[in-house]
C-alpha cells in the first residue's frame, strides 16, 4: 500500500464495537480486583502479554514519552514495573514521581488507564522479583546502560560477553544496585469497554480527599 493510499484509507479505518453492556455494578469492589480480572480473561482470551502496559512520563520540561512495558505486580498499593533506574523513564520517573500507564486489550474492546504517583519498590520487593527472572535476563541487566547511545551491536554483545564471563562462577547473579521495581500508587483508574456507535462505557474509580474510592460513569 503506498502512502497516499494509505492517506486515503484512514479516515476509512473503523470497527463497530460488540461489547456487552458494562455498568457500575459490574465492577468488582476495588479497582485492582477489577483490573486482575480482567488481565486474567485477557490471558484466557489469547491476547499476546496481557500484562502489557504502556508506561507514559514527562521531562522536566513537560516533554511526553511513552514505552511499552510489563506489569510485574498488583494489588491494593498499586501497579508495578521493573527497569533500570538510570533509563530515560526512570529520570522522568525520579524528577515528577508521577505517571500514567495503559493496558490496551484491542482484541476485546477494553482499555484500562491507571494514572498516579510513583514510588520505588522496596529493596525486599526487588530482590523477590529478580532472584525470579531467567539468568539470561539478570545477564542482560547488568551489560545493558539502558537509553544510552552504542555505535552498533557488537558494543552490546560485547558487554553481555564480559558480564557472563564475570558471573560465570557465581550461582546466583546479584542483582544491580541500579535495577529495581517502581509502582504506580493511583488515585485514578479507568475501566474503558467500547460500544454500538461509539457511545462507549468509561467508569472511573477515583480516590477522594478522604482515600475513599468514589465510581463515576463518563461520557464516550
């Protein structure tokens, strides 16, 4: 297809959404209740990673980015995620300690926008999640400086050479003093199911002056 074909074609792109009715009182008591369940019938459904999440960020200068990254945790504190705490992300992450991030299920009509502050995991939390990674993926840790500019491949298989040869004795591979969990604390999640003709069913929980979690139904 060639680009002014495709130019053409865009406003043309749609589907007619078949997704039941999604009201209030469908929804689990608590927000990650209803974001767990509806990761597990993702994972039922087929859908590729459905811990998936699109993590976006701002510099200190309000610049966004975004990055697709997996969801490593859930429960009543938050959303977590794992990295490198010298990536871009993390900067953005260290300097505004706030961020949003997105589960986009295309294949079953769903969305899930969590938005919130953000905290690092404890050293205990991190440690638990590395010791459970495969020993290719700690390797791949400590030889990448992650967002950083190499002149070409063999500078990163070069690293990844001399840190395997490094812990080629060592049972269990330390985990970097630069590498850890963040979480996403929310005080907003919103659960997004579409709909016939566009009038699509958004409900929010939202966290109030008094931490307690309020619903509100919102316009398509």
């Amino acid at each position: 297809m060639s680009d002014s074909t495709l130019e053409r074609s865009l406003p043309r792109m749609r589907i007619d959404y078949e997704s039941r009715p999604f009201d209030v009182e469908d929804l689990a008591p608590t927000w990650h209740e209803q974001l767990a369940a509806w990761m597990d019938a993702a994972r039922e459904y087929g859908v590729a990673e459905p811990n998936a999440m699109v993590l976006a960020t701002a510099d200190e200068h309000g610049v966004p980015s975004s990055r697709t990254v997996l969801c490593k945790g859930l429960d009543e504190r938050g959303v977590v995620l794992y990295t490198n705490y010298t990536s871009h992300k993390s900067r953005d992450l260290n300097l505004t300690r706030v961020a949003s991030v997105t589960f986009p299920w295309f294949a079953m009509q769903r969305q899930v926008q969590v938005m919130g502050r953000v905290e690092r995991c404890s050293d205990a939390e991190s440690d638990a999640y590395w010791a459970e990674r495969p020993r290719g993926s700690q390797l791949g840790a400590w030889a990448s400086a992650q967002s950083t500019v190499v002149a070409r491949r063999t500078v990163l298989d070069d690293a990844l050479s001399t840190v395997t040869q490094r812990f080629a004795d060592v049972e269990e591979i330390p985990r970097p003093p630069h590498w850890g969990g963040w979480r996403i604390v929310p005080w907003q999640v919103e659960f997004w199911q579409g709909r016939h003709d566009r009038m699509h069913d958004r409900l929010r929980f939202e966290l109030g002056r008094d931490d307690a979690w309020q619903v509100r139904r919102l316009a398509p």
